[in-house]
C-alpha cells in the first residue's frame, strides 16, 4: 500500500463499435481485459495496483447500455451505463421501486454517483455493494452478451463469492431487468457506516414488502443484507417467518433474530464480526418495523 | 524597540469582516498551487524508496540496477547525506545511513526523467535488512527493557531547553514539581485517578506535500514547496546540507492546508538532496496520499495519568499527571510538543499542588510532528473528563467546578507564573448559556439518548522564546501599499488580517492593501514558522511597526514641508492632513518622489519604505526539576466549548446536535475570520472525537486511505454552531489580538466525551468514540442487550 503508484498504471483503452467486437476482443485477451463503464472502481483498483489488466473496454454506448426504460407491462430495464444518479431520479423507480432509489442514493458520494452504475455496482460482487440486496429482492436478472451471443442470469445464482461472479471470459452484461413490481410493493434501505456520507457499508439491510394474499400472514416481507456474508445475502428465514405467522412486534423480533444467525461476517478495519451481528438484528428490526408500518400494520 | 499597543482608539478597519484577499483566486480556480508551476520539459521526478520494516538494520543497498535504467539522472542513499537534520533536536538524517525506524522512512530516492521511470527505478534497489524488535507503546518504551530507537541519543545536538535521556528511548522528560503532591491527598475530599489513550491521527490537509528543487551549478538552491515554514526549512535544510543559509532559497506559494504537517521539514529536504546530484535540473517530489500517512508528520498518540483531588467545595488542590508520548521515530519537533504538555499540564486551573512528568518517548511508529493543538488536544481530552468525573464524585456541576477552579488575572500557574488579564470565566459562562446547561431536553426519538457536555482549555504558543518576525511596508506611485511579511496564510486568512492591520496602522483604506506573494526567502523578510497560532500577535505586530515607520516617514516629511507640527497631522483615507491647517495631500503625490522645497530650492523625502520587527523579549528558562520560572511563555488564549448530542442505543451512533464555542482573542481583527477558525477547529474536533484513528499493528498503518481513515465531512457537522468572541485584552498584542486558529479544536473532544457519559453514562480510553465503541461499552454496561 505505501509503495501504490503515484498515478494509473500503462493501459490500452479499447472502444468496440459492437457487443459482438466488445465479447470477441474481451475473451481473446481473458485475464488481462475487463469491460468499462463508469471506471469508479476499476480505476482506484488498477491506482493501488490490485487489478493489473492491459486493456479497458469501454461498454458505454453499445446497444442499449445508455437507455434505461420502464414498460408498464415489463418492468424496468437499466443499461449498463446509466449512471446511478439517472436511476434515482428517474419518476418510475422512485414510484414503483422504492427500495432501489433509497439504496442507489447511499452509495458513495452524490460525484461519485454521476459516474458509477448499479450493474458495475452488481459486477463488482462486493458483499458491501449498497444496491445488490436490492436488485436480489426485486427479482433482477442481467442481460448478458457474450461469445456465444444473449443470454440472462438471474441475480438469485450470479454471486459465487467477493468479487466472483458467473461471468464468463467474453461476457458483457448489457443491462439490469426487474420485473413488475408487485401491487403495493414498498421498501426501504438502511446503511450503517462510520461516518454520515460516502462511507462504505458496516452493514446495509433492505427490506420490501407487499400484500399477498397466499401468505398466511397477509404479507410478503423480504430482507437482504450486506457486509456479512461472502456475498449479499437474502435471508430467506426472515421472509417464512413474516409469511407464516402474523407479522407482530414479536415476530418482526423473531425475524431480526433470524438476519443475525443467518450472517457470518468477519472482523476488518471497519468494523467486528460481534458488531457486525448485533448490528444485523438492530437494523433488520429497524428496517422491518419500518416496513410493517409503511405496509399499513 | 517600539511598542505596538494602540489600545486608545480603534481605527477602522480592525474589527471589520473585510473580505479575503485570496477569495476570488481561490473560487474561480486562479490560485496557483506548488504542484501547477511549471519547469518546462527539464524537470525531473523523484520517488522514494521506504523501510517495509518498523525497525532494522541496513545491511547493504545495491543500487547499480536502478542507476543503469534508462532515464533515471540520479541515485541518492544516506552514505550521500551525513548531516543531522531537525529543528529542536537533530535525531534525522535526510535518508537513513545505518537504520530503519518506521514503515516509510527514506532509504534511497531516484530521479528520472518521467514519474513511471522513477517508480521502475526505486523497484530495482536492493536493499538487505537485519530486522529488529519494533517499539510500538510509548509506555513500555520509556522502560529500560525496551530496545533502543536510537542508541545514539546522547550524542545529538539539542536546544537548552529540551532534555534528552541518555540511555533511553526518551527524547525529552519535562517535570513539574510545585508544592507538596504528598500532603495534598490527604486533605482531599475526593480524589479521581484515570488513564487515557490517544491514537496517532493525521492531519490529512487536502493538498499533499509537494516540493520541486533545484540547485544551479553554484550549488545556491532554490526549492518551491508547499510550506508553513519557508525560513524554517532554510535555515534547517540548509545546516543539514553544509551549506549557507544564504544560498537556500524557498518560494512558498498558496497552501492547500497544512494544520502544522507542513511545518519545519519533512519530505522537502528529500527533494532539495536529490537536486543536489543532478545541477541546473529541477526536481519535483510529491506524495501519494499513502505516502502523506506513512511518512509526513502524524500526531502523537499519547497515554496518560491523571490524578486529581479536591476539597468539600470542589476546591482543586492536587494533580499529579503522567503523560507518555509516542513520538515516533523522530522527535526533532515532537519534543517541544511534550514540553508544551508539561508547562500546560494543569489546563487552565490554578492548582497549588502539582507533579508532573511527561515524557517523550521513541517508537517505531511515524514521525510524529505539530499538528494543530500542538499536544493541547490530546491532554485536554484526558484531562477535562477526569474533571468531570471529579465534579460528580464531589457532587458538584460540571460547568460549576470549573467556574471556581478556572484561571483568572493573577492566579499563579502551574510553573510558577502569574496570569495575565483572561477572558475564561466568560467563556465558560457563554457557551453554558449556548446551549442551555441545565436543562435536559428530551430526545427526538425513544431509541435515543441526549446529553450535554462541556469542557475548557488554555494553550500557549509553543516555540523557542525569541521567535521573531519582520515586515515592511511599501508605497507604490498610486499610493497602494504592498506589506511584504514571511508567514503564510494556509487558510486562516493571515494575510487578509495583516492587511487590515496595515490599513489602520498607516491610515488607509483596505482595498489599497496587497500582501507580497509569494513568500520567498529571497526577498520576503523574516519570519520563523506560521506555526503557534503566532500570526495575528507576532506578525502582526511587526507589520503594524512597519507601518507606522512608513507612517512616520510621510509625517516627518510633510511637516517638514508644511511647516507644522507632525502631532497635528494624520493620515486618514490615504491622504495626510493637518487637523490645524485643514490642509491635504494624498500619499500618491509624495511617497515616491518626495516634496519639493520651498522655493524651488530642491527636493525632500523620497521613496517610502518602513520596517518593522517584532521578538519577545521577557520568556524565561525554567528549572528543569521543578519547571518553575518567572514567564515560561508569552500568554495563553483561553476558551471553552460545549456539546449537546443525541447517542442511538441501536447503533451507538452519535449525532452532534448543536456546539458552542468562545474563545477570548483578545481582540478579533476579522470577526468572521475569527468564527471561522472557531466553527472549522470544532468540526476537526468532533471528527478526531467521533471517527479519526490511524490503526496502527506492530508498527504498520491499517487503514492508510480515506476509505478507511475516515474524515468528518459537512454532514456530520452540526447545522447549530455558535461561535462566540470574547476580547479581554493582550497586552503586547496589536490592538489587544491573541491567536486562535489552533485553539479550537482542544477542548472539542472532551467536551462530546463529557456528553457521551451525560447521556449515556459510559466512558471509554480513549477517541474515536465510534458507533462500535460506544455500542459494546453500552454492552458491557448492560444498557443495550
């Protein structure tokens, strides 16, 4: 660390002028070639020397990675590019995708934000990514380019450990689907770092919820969390307990108790494992009180 | 030499908001800052090589790889360099000769013709160590079964007034020995004996350290860096150098702050060495942030003793304080920090009955240097809830005790010396009433608690007792006034305050003032550090005796023309006038060409120029047993600060929700300027209070980036500060002004720990007090589960 570069290390940028070009080149030069958008990682990484790949291959551009769209019948589609700003402030997210708006709006910085993506944000497969619980409760999958051309991967399998995820050698995600939402869908994001702004997570619990007439209790309530597992994770202990039994202050109770024994988070310089799990019930009780009040309790 | 006081009439614009100099400048982007000077396409980059270990032993440098690199123009090690550098204590050679005593100290630097060259090159040294048991607690490294930092202790050369210990890892010992500790327990009512512990934190100013120099086939020496101490690092450079300091030249231009990490040397001297080996080229230096953490000045983390006792009234009548500091691998500058602790290490209470010892101590950590508070903070964090505790176990107010311990005009310090006039009382009593001490509002929701705190502070300025300034003061044809003057402005605003000063001396307006910039050895006169919050008093006195020498020279040169008295003539708008002729003439027409005589017989006068010089005279050495003596500085501003802030029990988060500060300045030149310093001291506080922390294990830094050191921003600062002036006047100031830029963030820390414990009822070691901290001592304390 003390002996980082003074500035970025030596590398080719490469602009392909199709995903066809941008999934040949990428696979042609795997281990040394990584596809491009907003650069916020990827550059202080290849700064502190951690990614030392020769070439960079600008993404942004290509087949609908700049467009981001909602269909009332579809869903909502977000290109690889879009900067995370374009999301949160688009009327159709805040609507009808509350959990993701708040989420997208506690990454980082506002500056930040005008550059950095929700799928690099994804890509990245940190298990602190604010976004990921997100997109994982919402039912997101990618859409992916790659050597052997289209194909989709849902978020529920993509994330195999930090930082390793099922992309392939070639592969170039070209944008984030999320499905309708359900009717009277709610959500919200909690994020606790160490200072107020552009820390990154201790920890970071979302939570959406909606009516459902299937679960016994009335409703579908589900939690992910972040920083306390190998990869984001999805409590889904926390949705059967809320679905089976009537949705309380003891269950919600229950339910937190259940987000802490689920996570294995480490000790680092942020922050202690002990904390961490602690830190995992409070907010997952917080943000599920929070949830079950906004559902009309 | 000439007395500054002007205490009779306030003339204008002293006392006024005026605008900064360097405002537009600084907005629009204009300022031009070390690292945008351009060298053409001569210049040449440096880079460093580091000691990966904390402590070891060179064994030998191969450099032969890194010289034979294409573009690389020099290869420097410490067998280059064996002068001592240091600016109380010569304990550093420029690049290490025999040993390694950090992770990050220089063992060979490289210039090449491009940055990505110089970093090749550095790769290519090859350096074999013998490694050795690293210090890495100051406490277990003033005992005699630590290893030696630097077994040639004894050898190097010292100022009077500090005290190494021969033998030892302890740089400098200052003891107190005032009255009868002893004696004093037993007529205690209450007695509190508490540790602390301050971690190392960083001075992180947004602008690392850059230096470029170059050295002409002369051997003079120019370096432009960005610098506190443009004298300092002449006349230290210089020495380590064998050089003249007349052949050292430094140009400092606009800072992009410093906070005392760019004060006396650290990397610049790296730069200027380098140079040396590679004639008529410049050589530009400059860190990475990492680098700004690992090898620039730190401050030192300090663990501390404190025992105090008082009588039935909350009567303070002992104290006896241990302070163990960790000042790294270098104390050239940190010992004077220790010693500042000592002389001060009562706080502002007048106690009868004092022991202290505080020792500078060796480690294997980094250079632990100035920074802003220049010990103050660090002990007043200690000290002022060990006060807090005494008032409860007394059952006292904490705002009351320190009414009635509190210093005031004539107590009797803590070495010996009487008070000088003092504001405190009145601070305390403003930012009591600023944030409603007493009264306990309740908290904004039913997982939160509140509570309130305060604490007080004194601090003198820290430095050898005949620092000096100098400064003079030019008319242009115009009539405008350039004032040339050696300290820097980093952002305090000391050259927007000097102009003022020079306006009123002379008698001009404002607008008419420029300062001379940039500082430059060469032509800027002198000035020893802007260090000590020593600007507004110290230079400020000698650019208002240099103004009024230019005054005096306009006066006597037209009532020489006018054949009047010079009592009855003033300057006032930029024109002289005669209060009994009612005749005027504005400067412009006389400060350049002079008057001409009558009858056309000749000319008088000539052009303007004062000058002015300003040294205490009157500060004593003081007993190194004892630390008595008569004046051991030159004053002390006085202050105090309180906290109202709300702790979540789910996350042991703490939100401040509003502070107040008020300081006694003596007089405020700049009122604004003045809250400034008061409101951005606070939040530097409150950010070392709540979340600053330099991570140290076994000598190597955890968390050398601001992802993981993190640093307050404007989020986490309170939207309610008030900030309050109170002025009892210095008595050697101009117009009564003392300092205050580092002032305000001493008792900050204290002050939220105080409330932390009011509304939660906790205590901890030691800062940061983070969310996790403050939620695992609720833990154990059993008020969360």
């Amino acid at each position: 660390m003390l002996e980082a570069h003074p500035g970025l290390p030596e590398f080719d940028y490469i602009k392909p002028k199709t995903l066809a070009e941008a999934s040949r080149f990428l696979a042609d030069h795997a281990g040394e070639a990584r596809p491009l958008s907003g650069g916020t990682d990827i550059f202080v990484r290849m700064r502190d020397g951690v990614w030392k790949d020769k070439y960079l291959v600008d993404i942004k551009g290509l087949d609908g990675t700049d467009e981001i769209v909602y269909d009332p019948s579809k869903g909502l589609t977000i290109g690889a590019a879009v900067a995370m700003n374009r999301v949160s402030a688009h009327p159709d997210v805040k609507k009808h995708y509350a959990a993701l708006a708040d989420a997208v709006d506690k990454v980082a910085s506002y500056q930040l934000r005008n550059r950095a993506t929700i799928v690099g944000n994804i890509c990245n497969a940190s298990p602190a990514g604010d976004t990921i619980g997100a997109c994982l409760l919402l039912g997101g999958a990618l859409d992916v380019h790659g050597v052997d051309g289209a194909r989709t991967e849902p978020l529920a399998s993509f994330f195999e450990g930090p930082g390793s995820t099922a992309l392939k050698p070639g592969d170039v995600v070209t944008s984030l689907r999320l499905p309708l939402p359900p009717k009277g869908l709610v959500g919200r994001y909690y994020k606790l770092g160490r200072n107020k702004s552009s820390d990154l997570s201790i920890i970071g619990v979302t939570v959406v919820g909606f009516p459902d007439k299937r679960a016994a209790s009335g409703y579908r309530i589900k939690l992910a969390l972040a920083s306390v597992a190998p990869t984001p994770l999805v409590v889904a202990q926390v949705e059967e307990i809320l679905a089976a039994k009537p949705v309380t202050e003891q269950t919600i109770a229950e339910a937190a108790q259940a987000a802490m024994d689920a996570c294995t988070p480490i000790d680092d310089v942020r922050a202690s494992a002990r904390y961490r799990k602690m830190m995992a019930r409070n907010l997952s009780q917080k943000a599920l009180t929070e949830i079950w009040n906004q559902l009309g309790r | 030499m000439t007395t500054t006081v002007v205490h009779e009439r306030i003339p204008e614009p002293i006392g006024e908001s005026k605008p900064r100099l360097d405002n537009r400048k600084k907005v629009t982007g204009a300022a031009t800052y070390a690292d945008d000077m351009q060298f053409g396409s001569g210049l040449l980059y440096a880079r460093i090589l580091h000691s990966p270990h904390p402590h070891a032993l060179i064994k030998s440098i191969n450099i032969s790889r890194a010289k034979a690199l294409p573009g690389v123009k020099a290869v420097v090690t410490g067998e280059d360099f064996p002068g001592f550098i240091g600016l109380y204590l010569q304990d550093r050679h420029i690049f290490c000769r025999d040993r390694v005593r950090y992770v990050g100290d220089p063992v060979a630097g490289v210039a090449a013709t491009s940055e990505e060259i110089a970093v090749k090159a550095v790769n290519l040294i090859e350096v074999e160590y013998e490694v050795l048991e690293p210090v890495v607690n100051p406490e277990f490294g003033a005992s005699p079964d630590a290893p030696l930092v630097h077994p040639q202790l004894s050898e190097y050369k010292v100022v009077p007034f500090i005290l190494p210990q021969a033998g030892t890892n302890i740089s400098n010992l200052f003891k107190v020995r005032k009255g009868d500790v002893g004696a004093a327990w037993e007529k205690c009512a209450a007695i509190v004996e508490r540790k602390y512990r301050i971690p190392h934190i960083q001075h992180v100013p947004i602008e690392p350290h850059v230096a470029i120099a170059q050295v002409d086939e002369t051997g003079e020496v120019t370096l432009w860096g960005s610098s506190q101490s443009p004298f300092a690092q002449r006349n230290l450079i210089a020495q380590a150098l064998g050089i003249s300091q007349s052949d050292m030249r430094v140009v400092a231009p606009y800072v992009g702050g410093g906070f005392g990490s760019k004060a006396g040397v650290s990397m610049e001297a790296l730069a200027v060495a380098i140079a040396t080996k590679v004639r008529g080229r410049p050589v530009k230096l400059r860190l990475t942030r990492e680098e700004e953490f690992y090898t620039a000045f730190v401050r030192q983390e300090l663990i501390s003793y404190f025992k105090m006792g008082c009588d039935k009234n909350g009567k303070i009548l002992a104290m006896e304080n241990r302070f163990y500091w960790g000042g790294g691998a270098y104390t050239e500058y940190g010992v004077n920090v220790t010693r500042a602790a000592g002389y001060s290490s009562t706080g502002p209470y007048e106690v009868p009955n004092v022991k202290t010892d505080s020792y500078c101590v060796y480690t294997n950590h980094p250079v632990g240097g100035p920074m802003r508070g220049f010990g103050m903070p660090e002990m007043h964090t200690g000290l002022e809830q060990c006060i807090d505790d005494l008032a409860h176990e007394i059952g006292i107010d904490p705002v009351e005790i320190r009414r009635r311990n509190c210093i005031r005009e004539g107590s009797i310090l803590v070495t010996g010396s009487k008070m000088h006039p003092t504001g405190l009382p009145q601070c305390i009593e403003e930012t009591a009433k600023a944030i409603q001490w007493g009264q306990k509002a309740s908290p904004s929701a039913p997982n939160k608690r509140r509570g309130k705190g305060t604490a007080i502070m004194w601090k003198a300025p820290a430095m050898p007792p005949n620092a000096g300034s100098s400064a003079w003061v030019e008319l242009a044809e115009d009539g405008t006034v350039t004032v040339g003057l050696g300290g820097q402005d980093l952002g305090q605003g000391t050259f927007t305050v000097c102009a003022q000063m020079a306006a009123a001396a002379l008698g001009v307006p404002y607008e008419s003032v420029r300062i001379a910039t940039p500082v430059d050895t060469r032509f800027s006169p002198y000035e020893w550090q802007t260090v000590a919050s020593r600007l507004t008093w110290s230079m400020g006195n000698a650019v208002v005796s240099a103004a009024q020498d230019a005054r005096r020279q306009i006066l006597d040169l037209v009532s020489e023309a006018w054949g009047e008295d010079p009592e009855d003539l003033d300057i006032r708008n930029g024109v002289v006038v005669s209060y009994k002729s009612e005749q005027e003439i504005p400067l412009k027409d006389m400060v350049i060409y002079g008057l001409p005589k009558p009858n056309d017989s000749g000319w008088m006068g000539g052009p303007i120029r004062g000058r002015g010089k300003f040294m205490p005279t009157y500060v004593t050495s003081l007993d190194p047993e004892t630390g008595q003596g008569e004046r051991a500085v030159v004053h002390y501003t006085t202050g105090s600060q309180s906290v109202e802030l709300e702790v979540d029990l789910d996350t042991g988060q703490v939100e401040i929700l509003r502070g107040a500060s008020s300081f006694d300045v003596g007089k405020a030149i700049n009122p604004e300027m003045v809250k400034a310093q008061m409101e951005g001291g606070f939040v530097q506080g409150l950010s070392s209070a709540l979340f600053e922390e330099m991570k140290m294990v076994d000598g190597y830094m955890q968390n050398p980036s601001f992802v993981d050191y993190r640093i307050a921003t404007t989020t986490d600062a309170p939207s309610d500060l008030q900030s309050v002036i109170v002025e009892v006047p210095q008595d050697d100031g101009p117009w009564g002004a003392r300092g205050i830029g580092e002032h305000s963030m001493v008792a900050t820390a204290a002050a939220i720990a105080n409330a932390i414990f009011d509304a939660v009822g906790i205590r901890m070691e030691g800062p940061p007090f983070s969310a996790e901290k403050i939620y695992l001592a609720m833990l154990d304390a059993g008020i969360v589960e």
